[in-house]
C-alpha cells in the first residue's frame, strides 16, 4: 500500500490552516462591521433623543460690518444640547426672537457662525417688521387675562372675541319715580299693569379667530430683554399691533372677521390666546 509522502501531508495541512486563518478573519471583519453600524444607529438615536435649544447665529458665507442692517437672511439656527447651554442662555439670543433683532442695526463686525449675544444688541427696532402686502391693526386686550412681558413680536396669537349679540325684547316691572304733585303732567298713555318693554342684547358665545403675527406689545417693537437693554421703560400694555393681509380692496378673511368684531358696537377687549411656536411650525 502507497503511503502519501510526508511533504504532501504537510501542504495540504497548512493550506487548510491558513484558510481557516482568512474565513475566521472575514468572520471578525463582518461582526466588526455589524457591531459599528448597530453603534452608529444607538449613537444617532440617542443623539435625536438629546434635548436640544436653538440660539441665533450668523449664517453661513455671512459677513457683516458695523453699521450694516440686520436680515432675515443673515441668520441661522445654532443648536445646542440643553446640558451645554447653560452659559449661552445667559447672554445669547434665541432663534426664537430672530424677529426682534432683524432691522437692528449692528454694532461690532460679524463672520459665518458668530453667536448674537443680547449685549451687543444696544437698541431695539425702529420700525415694524412688515412683509409685503401687510398692515398693522391694533387689538385691545384684557390685561387682567394677558401678561404682556411674556410676548414678543414675532409671536402668533389668537384672539377671543365674543359672537354678535342679537337683540330680543324683554318685559320688566315699570319703576315709577316719586315727584312732587306740581310737576305731574296728565299722562297721554296709561300702562295699568305696571308693565314696560324694552330691548337687551343676548350676548353670544366665544370664538377664537386666529392666528396672528404680534407685531408690536403697546409700543415695545423687540423682545423685553432688548427693551431693557436700550432703557426702554418697561410695563404692561392693554393694546396688541399685529400683521393682516391685504386681498384685493379687503383682507383675508381671518382678518375682516376680527375687525368686524372689533369694531362692533359695545366691543372691549379680546382674550389672547399665545401659541406654542413648534405647532405652528408644523403647519406651515
């Protein structure tokens, strides 16, 4: 019987080694990869999850210089994790009021990616941030109902106004003055029952009618923080301006349905709703 030489033996062990060497190689690369793309996921999920807040910055290929007017376009959002905001919401500005600083003018040179601090922010704007085809109405409100100081131009509201009354008549008991008797006159139409009608308003019920972008709180045209900034004279404030659309010779009809309730006889003020500027986001 033949026996296989010891060199062929040899050979063929080794080449069974080394590709048991390149398949458990192949086996650690795959798992390697596997175990990077699950851990870039957890990392990307855990990251989504982190709570996050937006303060204003210049935008990308931005540059200002002292003197220049801010715009809509010159800012971006700068998000920071809530945990390392600390010190930023001491002195930043948050992407949330960019509408109190366009228009502003700017104090200090500005490059791509600067952060607006408040303090470099000396004062607040001198007109009303009015986009084509707007006009401003202003709105009575309850400050009773309303805490002014936490609303900032740029802000959506909606008001509460009260439906149109209807007039309906209504019999109540005559009252009868006492005068002396010199001064009673024949009367020329007797009312034996003591009866009289007159006429009431049945007041209607609540509808909100909304929303609006608050252009101005009284006079402040910024945010409070601004105003104080510049020595404005801070205090509650019973008017709200916002912006309404033009339609032709008429407005929108969120807007003529407001002024008609404004305007309408025995009006006061309307109750201010403020909305949660995420949702209205999401509208749009």
């Amino acid at each position: 019987m033949n026996k296989q030489p010891a060199t062929m033996t040899t050979l063929k062990s080794g080449g069974s080694t080394a590709m048991n060497n390149w398949v458990g190689l192949l086996v650690a690369i795959t798992l390697a990869m596997v175990a990077g793309v699950l851990n870039w996921q957890y990392l990307e999920r855990k990251t989504n999850e982190i709570e996050m807040i937006s303060f204003l910055a210049i935008a990308e290929g931005v540059t200002l210089k002292e003197g220049d007017v801010f715009k809509d376009h010159h800012f971006a959002e700068l998000n920071v994790p809530f945990n390392n905001s600390k010190s930023l919401e001491q002195s930043a500005v948050y992407f949330r009021d960019l509408d109190t600083v366009v228009g502003m003018s700017v104090v200090r040179p500005y490059r791509s990616g600067d952060v607006i601090l408040r303090q470099e922010l000396k004062a607040p704007p001198l007109e009303l941030n009015l986009q084509p085809g707007e006009v401003v109405m202003w709105v009575p409100v309850s400050q009773n109902t309303l805490v002014s100081s936490l609303i900032t131009p740029g802000d959506m509201v909606s008001f509460d106004v009260p439906k149109p009354g209807t007039m309906s008549p209504f019999r109540r008991p005559r009252v009868l003055e006492e005068v002396p008797d010199q001064q009673v006159a024949e009367p020329t139409e007797w009312n034996l029952d003591g009866i009289e009608e007159v006429e009431i308003i049945n007041q209607g019920s609540i509808e909100t009618i909304g929303p609006f972008r608050v252009v101005s709180v009284g006079s402040r045209l910024g945010s409070t923080k601004v105003a104080r900034a510049s020595g404005q004279k801070m205090g509650q404030s019973n008017t709200l301006g916002i912006a309404i659309k033009r339609v032709g010779k008429g407005f929108d009809l969120n807007s003529e349905e407001l002024r008609k309730r404004v305007y309408s006889p025995g009006f006061k003020h309307a109750g201010v709703i403020l909305h949660n500027p995420q949702d209205v986001k999401k509208k749009k």
